[in-house]
C-alpha cells in the first residue's frame, strides 16, 4: 500500500525537463564526436568533418592564420596549414628556395674570379634573399601568439644571426675609415661575414629526418654530457702524461723561449712538436677520435706507453 501511495504522490515527469535532457545529451555526444574526430585526425586516422573543421578554423584570428602559413605550430595552426596547403606549399618553396640560393650566392663569392670584386650581381641577389627572411622573421615574431617560446626557439636565433651579417656588412661599410680603423673594420666584416654560414641550418626546419635527428640529440644530453666529460678527463690525464714523457727527447731553450728537439730524435733545431700540454692535448683529441694527422707523434719509449695506453 505504501509504494502504491509513493507513485500516486509523485509528481509526474515534465516533459520540459526531458527535452532539456535530451539536448544535454545530443550536445555531449556532439562535443565527444568532435573530440574523437580531433584525436583521430592528430593521429593521421581520418579527415575531420567539414562542420569540426569549420567550428576550429572560426575560433582562429587572423594573425594565427598568417603564423599558420609560414610556421604552423599547435592544433588549430597545423589544421589551417593542412586546409591551406597550396599557400604552405608556397611560402616553404620560396623559403627552401632562397636558402639553397643564398649559399651558393656564399660560396661562390669565395672564388678567385669573384673574391672581393664587390660585384653588383651578387649584392642584389643576397639582398632578394636577405630581403625574405627578414620578412618572414618578422612576421612569425609578429603574428605568434606566445612570444617568449617564439624568443627561446633555437630555429629563431639562427634565422636572426642569418640575415645579421647582411645589415653589418652594410654598417661597416659606409662608416668604414681609412688607415688602422679601416683594417679593424675588414677584420670585423670577414668575421660577420663567416656567420652566413649558418643559413645552413634554416633547411632543418623543412626536413622531418633532420628534426629526428636534432630531437634523439636532446633526449640524448645525458649520455652526451657524460661521454664529454670523461673525453675531458681523458684528453687532461693522457695529454699531460705525453707532455712530461716527450721532454726525453728535447731541450728547452731559454734565449728561444721553446722546445726543440734533440739530435738523437731527429733534431737539428727542430721544434718539439709537444711545445705545452695544451699543444698535447690536441695529440690525445686526435688520436682518441681516431683521425690521426700526424702532425704529433711520440719518439721516446716513455712516450709509446702513454700512446698505447
């Protein structure tokens, strides 16, 4: 009698409740699609469907677009990026392009025909070249929406001391001086110069087997840190050891301010090859690498049993 009371009592279900039910649920089975329709298309599953792919691509401003184009990072950019490919194609063809012609542009002006002829031919082509990277450097600074990991990306440094020596070169240049000043400032502009070599490195950001390789050398820094320190402790022990066995086979020369080299050793006012332990440390390097020059070698027997050890 009592439970024939309770269902007389209770009120009956509203029908607005129930719709509001209903609609909750079609909206979190909607939302789970979209989230598995997400995960599957980060994973290379399936192509999402044209309504996700809209819904993500309206929550994006223009600014994350323009990042997308030339370097897509996160969810939304890289999906952008993906439904945009003729423009990415575009603006990494122009990119790999120049890069690749820039240093051929280097390299050829090192030639004897070319060198420090100053030709104009070569100015305006490493101007085309330094005229887009600094575009697309400042765009990408410009339109990233998180700037201090766009300020710590290794890849933005190098894109930056890239494109530096071009407007130094130009600096010293026009304020360049005769006499020792001007000397200074060639010296100068051969080391600014030397830094173009780093556009080399822009073409890792478009090849994915360079990025695997870059990214096994990070996780591996332990064990490289280790193999680096005891390469040093190696490098300090047998280098120090093969200075003080090879004074055997030389005489210091206090007038000189050097070693050389006895007769009985192959002397006749030679240098000694190991002239300080920092000269020996070279020796252990290159021969713990197994390059051996050649330049150094031992001569005296104390010498042989630090080189076998």
């Amino acid at each position: 009698m009592a439970v024939t009371i309770a269902a007389v009592i209770a009120p009956l279900p509203n029908n607005d409740d129930e719709e509001d039910t209903k609609s909750k649920g079609q909206s979190c089975e909607a939302d789970l699609e979209t989230k598995e329709s997400t995960m599957a298309w980060e994973e290379g599953d399936l192509e999402l469907p044209a309504d996700v792919s809209e819904k993500i691509i309206s929550t994006m401003t223009k600014r994350q677009k323009v990042h997308a184009i030339l370097d897509a990072t996160g969810f939304q950019e890289e999906h952008y990026a993906d439904r945009n490919r003729i423009l990415r194609n575009i603006a990494l063809i122009i990119s790999f392009s120049l890069i690749i012609f820039s240093v051929i542009i280097f390299t050829l002006d090192s030639l004897p025909a070319y060198y420090r002829r100053d030709l104009l031919s070569f100015f305006v082509s490493e101007a085309v070249c330094i005229g887009w990277f600094t575009i697309e450097l400042f765009t990408r600074a410009v339109t990233c929406s998180d700037m201090p990991s766009f300020s710590k990306s290794p890849m933005n440094w190098i894109d930056l001391v890239a494109i530096f020596p071009f407007y130094m070169d130009i600096v010293v240049r026009f304020t360049g001086s005769s006499g020792a000043s001007n000397a200074n400032g060639l010296v100068l502009l051969r080391v600014i110069r030397l830094t173009r070599a780093f556009r080399v490195f822009k073409l890792s950001k478009y090849n994915e087997g360079v990025q695997i390789v870059v990214a096994a050398v990070v996780r591996s820094q332990d064990a490289l840190s280790l193999l680096a320190f005891l390469m040093m402790i190696a490098t300090v022990l047998f280098g120090s050891s093969m200075f003080y066995a090879e004074q055997g086979a030389a005489d210091f020369s206090e007038t000189e301010r050097r070693w050389i080299r006895r007769e009985a050793y192959g002397g006749d006012a030679v240098q000694h090859p190991f002239k300080s332990i920092p000269h020996a440390f070279w020796w252990c390097l290159v021969t713990v690498t197994s390059v051996g020059y050649g330049d150094m070698y031992p001569v005296t027997l104390p010498g042989y049993l630090v080189g076998c050890g």
